[in-house]
C-alpha cells in the first residue's frame, strides 16, 4: 500500500513540472507563432514556370499563359 503512496507523489511531482514548465513556455512568447510552417504550405505560391509548353525557352516577359503562340 505504501508503494501507491510513492507513485501518486511522484506522479503529483512530474505533473506539477510539466505544468510549471507549461507556464513558463507561455509567458516567454514560446506559443507566439500565429503562422507556422504547417499552415504556411497552404499559401505557398506556385514558382513560375521558366519554359514554354513546347518546351522552347519564353523569350516573352508578358507571357502569362506559357504557350508561347510567338515563336
């Protein structure tokens, strides 16, 4: 019966740290990333493309399409 006695102590101990570790971690802005690296995948834009559909290199600055009807 005595060993429960220990184990709840120790466990009372453990949650007590994780929970002061918990606060200290809010106060000192560890929580403070309103747009992290999981969401920021979703807003990515696309690099744009380099060459034609025909494969030719887009000699056009104003090509917006990429089919390149001007070579």
């Amino acid at each position: 019966m005595s060993v429960i006695i220990i184990l709840l102590g120790a466990s009372l101990l453990v949650a007590l740290f994780f929970l002061a570790a918990f606060i200290w971690s809010v106060r000192n802005g560890q929580f403070e990333d309103n747009f992290s690296p999981a969401h920021r995948v979703l807003f990515e834009t696309k690099p744009a493309e380099t060459t034609c559909k025909s494969g030719n290199a887009c000699t056009n600055t104003n090509c917006k399409s990429r089919i390149c009807k001007h070579n």
